[in-house]
C-alpha cells in the first residue's frame, strides 16, 4: 500500500485518530458529575445469598467496604460493609471506589523493586470477564465452576480440558483436575442450585474449597520490577504480588496441568506454568482470600528463590519502599578469551578480532557482552574523566537517531570507579548523564585501567569498541569527540 | 491529611484530603485523564475507568504532593501501563473476534488505532502522549521513569512501527 508515509503524515494520522477515539461527549466536559459504571448483572439477591453462604462456608471472605465517591464526598472514610450483611446498595449514578480486606504478602528481593500498591478491579466494562467461580474438592482432586450470562462464553475457549453446561439462566464452564473428562462431566451433571449457596456438589467425599465473584471487588495488586532493566526496552519483566477475592485460580490446574504443590510465606499452594512461559503461583490466605504470584517468562527461572522470598506482612504497613533499593554494586567481571591488544594510532590491529566474552554479576543482575550474540557497543568511561563527560550525552543522541541500528546492544563500562574522586560514584555519575542502560561498573583507581578497559585494550578515556553481528571487531575509537552515529554506520 | 498510610480497616488506603482541593483539580484535569487514558488503552470505556482510579490516587495525595498534575500523568500512564500486562490476552482475544467486523471508526483510524494496539506499550505511550497530547520528551520520560534521551528513542521506534504497519 502506501510504503512512502514521512513522519508528518504518520503523525497527522495518528493525532486524527485518536481524536475520533477520544471524541465522545461523555468526557468532553470537564466538571461533569463522576459518570456511571456499569452494574453488573447477578442480582442482589443473588449475592446477598452469596455473602451469607460465604461467611457460613469458607469463613472471613473478603470484606468489601464500597464507598460512595462523587465529588462531594470523595473525602469521607470508607464504610466497611461486614461480610455478614447485605452488601449495600449502590446508587447506578454514582462511581465506587472499592476497598479490599485481605492478608498482604511482600518479596523480599535485593534487586526487585516494589512499585505502589493499588486496587484491581476485575472484568468490568469491555472485558466479559466471569462473574462467580466456586471450587470443590476431593482429596487432591478439584472440581470448578466458573458461571457466565446465559449464551455462548465469549472469553474463554472450552476445549477437551473443560465441561460446559448450558442452564436457564446461566452458562456454566467446569474445569477439573485429577480426574477425567468422564468423571468431570459426571460431576458437572450433580452441580444443582442451591438456596443457601449459588450451586452445590452434593457428592460425599466433595466439599467446598473457595468461592468468590470476580466482578465487583477488589484485589490489591503490587507490581515488582527489576532493579537494573534496559530503558531502551520496551518489555519490562514484572513480579505481580495480588491479594483479595478468590477468582477462579484453582482453574488453573486444569487448564495447565502441570501444577505442583509449594509453599507460599507459610501457605500452602500451587505453581502453574502458562503456555507463554509464564509462571503462576497461588495460594489460599486462609482467611477466605487467595493471593497470587505472577512471574514473567523472563523471570520465570527464579520462580523458587522469589517463591522462597515471599514473606506475609502487616497490611498496614506502608508499602511504598518497603523494599530497599540496594547499592548497585560493583561487579567482579569475568573474561573469557583473547585480550585485544592496546588501542594505537594508525591501523588497528583489533579490527576483525575476537573480543573476549565479559561476563559479571551486578546486584543480581547478569551482564554479559558475548561476541557470539549479535552487535554490540561498548562503551568505557571512568566517572573522573574529564573527557567522558560529553561522550554519555553524544551516544544517547546517537542511540536516538535514524542511523542507529535497533538491535545493536550497547553496554556502558564505567571503570576505574575511585571513591574521592570526581562525580563519585559512578551510578550517579551516570544517571545524571541520563544513562540507564546496562553498565557494569568495575572499581580501580583514578588513572589506572580497569580489567575490562584493558581487555578491550582501552588507552585511554572514552574509549568504544563496536562488535560486529559475526562477533569481530568492526572499529574502535578513543577520545572525547568519537562520532558515534559514524561509528555504527560501519556496521 | 494523611497519604498512603493505611487506616482502621485493614489493607484499607484511607481517603483524607480536601474536597475543595480535589474538586477543583478534578474539573479542571478530569477531561484530560480521560483522554490520555482512553488513548493509551484504546477504549473509552476502560480509559473512563483508569481516569477515575488515577483522579481518585491523586485526591487521596493532593496536600502533599508538589506537582499533582504530573503525578496525575504518572499515574495515568502506570495504571494503563498495568491495564495492558493484565488484560493483554482478552485484549488479543477481542482483537481476533474484532478482526473483519466493522466498526464505528472511519477506515483510516480504524487502521491506525490496530498499529498503535500492534505497539509495545512504551512506544504506543510515547507516540500518543508527545505527537497527540503534546507532552514534553520530559513530561513523558517522568511517566515512563526513563530518560529523556530513551523517549527519544521510544519515538522513532514507534513511528517506524506505525509506518510499517500502516504501509502493510
């Protein structure tokens, strides 16, 4: 179609577009009452039934204080609602600010870093999420019901792994684990209503696990980023630690069949590994909660030692900071293989070398620069060199430009970290700078060369070498003015 | 006022502040916090709800906070930032149902709001918030907590990624 879109005729598309998608009334003018939100469709007896059975069956669900919050009254203090009354009634022209009692777990982790706490809402508006969920179980085996409008389920897939059930009222989706799809189905058929539960099993051997509606409620939520993370990156691996309202977790055991039981701060609960490498850890709080652990596939090779760092905490405590932010470190490199000999005038010797692999270990955080994988720059800096002061800024300009190639890495080494010296320590030094990519910090001296800087055969201050996708060396370069956007226009 | 201290009710954030305060930060930045957000998750629906989740934070820190209004963008921009690694996959889900079915958008936004929906968060932030909202490169490197020089570079990915999909 069009392969000659400039710049201005993107943006003027993209400015049109959004201005269709934000056009509506409904916010175009400031100082409106707080608008509506959708009420959900289970009917207040319903879940008047739902709050009595919870408090008789599981114990302390979650109680749900809601708290009514136009502009008038934002600033009162939320009402409790005790689990064992009818939840109130919320004016349909009035938004909620939902509040969540629940027991509250931490990651004590050196190099994860605790981002706020805040409140979850579930399957609201847009996302046809479910709206009950209740579980049985018998011995290690689980039964679950997951109860959606009647009609077709929209959001979910049934397969080979689950049992639907279409009743007057309502769609009813069953997961199982431990058993077959015969028993599953069998069972699926003895699910009857109840009157003082939503639905009841009532097989001997089976009794309720959990319960819980996940539209309504709340589940606080905190979400952990590493410490050390590309800022030029745009996929940021989390750890997100959430507590509240039961919503169907033990499904999971169903759908990904691989749980295993662990340990949780104390509980016990399960691990459950998504198709997209993912992991999901969850457990039940023993006070008619459940909380969870959803770690990235990037992550996913710490499951057990972030399982094992999972502490429960007083939920009044603040939770912003909790989590130290530790001294980035300096890291103790290793290198492997050929030194490139020092950087000279006239020809150079290094050009289509192998560098030696570098490889350090930085507040947890693995660095490597390994010829093997891909392009890379190397940049060697020392935070007392009056030099390098201009060469930061002039490679984020660089990074920034048309000419620089997207996939090429490029690791900062602030080496020959002196404390006393200027701009100590070299952390700062370069934050200010505005770099907060990877780097590896190596100490030494004022003046002298650190291991890593002699390794790439670093004469001096600022010093780069560009690595080639065949993992040689394509050029390297010295002093204050080294073009950076010349540079990698050699690749 | 109290902020981010938890009161009597356990795991319970306690709501303090002023309501002349935040009545008047709230008509004056509601519309806009909604804008952002709906542009940030492509619904109105949810952006309404984001917008109002980030305006109630705001209220329960307004006396002690410097510069509400970039704690408002901040906020904004985390909370979809959440919104999209939550609901990624009902959103690929609504995608693939959506996909052929017509729309309420003219063609050409319908195409553009499915490159933005192709973009990696930070870039879909950063092309929407500095060529539609007209943020600062600082502005949105405070709410994306990067450097400056790093939306920079967010920007010209971006619009490379919107180029190419629009061209396809």
């Amino acid at each position: 179609m069009n392969q000659l879109l400039d710049d201005e005729t993107i943006i003027a598309r993209l400015r049109s577009a959004l201005d269709e998608l934000t056009a509506p009334d409904d916010f175009a003018t400031p100082g409106d009452e707080l608008p509506m939100r959708p009420q959900h469709t289970m009917t207040p007896a319903r879940w008047m039934a739902v709050a009595a059975a919870t408090v008789l069956v599981i114990g302390a669900v979650a109680a749900v204080a809601v708290n009514r919050s136009n502009r008038s009254d934002v600033a009162s203090t939320p009402t409790t609602v005790p689990s064992t009354t009818p939840a109130t009634t919320v004016n349909p022209t009035e938004s909620t600010l939902v509040r969540v009692e629940t027991k509250w777990f931490t990651i004590i982790s050196p190099d994860l870093v605790a981002g706020e706490r805040t409140i979850e809402q579930c399957c609201r508006d847009s996302l046809p999420g479910p709206l009950l969920t209740m579980a049985w179980s018998s011995g290690d085996t689980f039964l679950t019901l997951t109860e959606y409008p009647a009609g077709p389920v929209t959001d979910v897939f049934p397969d080979a792994n689950s049992t639907v059930r279409e009743a007057a009222t309502a769609t009813l989706l069953f997961h199982s684990f431990g058993l077959t799809a015969d028993e599953r189905d069998a069972l699926a058929a003895q699910v009857v209503a109840g009157s003082g539960l939503p639905y009841v099993l009532p097989m001997e051997g089976w009794g309720l696990t959990a319960m819980g509606q996940t539209a309504g409620n709340g589940r606080l939520v905190q979400m952990y980023t590493p410490l050390n993370t590309d800022p030029l990156s745009s996929y940021l691996p989390t750890v997100t630690m959430s507590a509240g309202e039961y919503r169907g977790e033990l499904d999971l055991l169903g759908l990904w069949p691989d749980g295993q039981p662990v340990t949780v701060g104390g509980y016990d609960g399960w691990k459950v590994s998504a198709g997209d490498g993912a992991v999901t850890v969850f457990w039940d709080t023993g006070d008619g909660n459940w909380a969870t652990l959803r770690i990235d596939a990037q992550l996913a090779d710490r499951t057990d030692g972030l399982i094992a760092a999972v502490v429960e905490v007083d939920p009044t405590a603040p939770t912003v900071d909790t989590v130290p932010i530790p001294d980035p470190g300096v890291a103790e490199p290793g290198i492997e293989g050929v030194w490139l000999p020092p950087f000279t005038d006239g020809d150079d010797a290094a050009v289509g070398a192998t560098p030696p692999t570098v490889r350090a270990n930085l507040g947890g955080q693995p660095i490597t620069i390994d010829p093997n994988e891909g392009a890379h720059l190397v940049v060697v800096v020392a935070h007392w060199c009056t030099h390098c002061q201009s060469t930061i800024p002039a490679m984020i300009d660089a990074m920034a430009s048309d000419q620089f190639p997207d996939d090429l890495t490029v690791t900062v080494v602030a080496t020959a970290e002196a404390e006393g010296e200027a701009n100590f320590p070299s952390s700062d030094w370069l934050a200010n700078l505005g770099w907060t990519g990877r780097t590896l910090i190596t100490r030494g001296g004022a003046g002298e060369a650190g291991q890593i800087a002699q390794a790439y055969g670093a004469s001096g201050y600022p010093f780069a070498v560009l690595i080639g996708d065949n993992g040689t060396v394509v050029a390297r370069r010295i002093g204050e003015g080294i073009d950076f956007e010349a540079l990698v226009a050699l690749l | 006022m109290e902020t981010g201290t938890l009161g009597v009710h356990a795991g319970v954030t306690a709501i303090s502040t002023s309501t002349t305060d935040f009545d008047e930060f709230y008509r004056s930045h509601r519309a806009d916090a909604v804008r952002w957000a709906t542009a940030l998750v492509g619904s109105p629906e949810i952006g309404e709800e984001l917008a109002q989740d980030s305006l109630a934070a705001v209220g329960r820190r307004l006396s002690t906070l410097d510069n509400p209004a970039a704690y408002l963008r901040r906020t904004v921009v985390n909370r979809a930032a959440s919104w999209h690694r939550w609901h990624i996959r009902a959103v690929r889900r609504e995608a693939r149902v959506a996909a052929g079915q017509p729309t309420t958008y003219t063609q050409a936004t319908g195409e553009m709001l499915a490159a933005l929906a192709s973009l990696p968060y930070k870039q879909r932030a950063a092309v929407s918030l500095r060529y539609w909202a007209d943020w600062t490169d600082d502005q949105i490197a405070e709410a994306l907590e990067c450097a400056p020089s790093s939306v920079r570079v967010l920007l010209h990915r971006g619009l490379a990624a919107l180029k190419k999909e629009i061209a396809e």
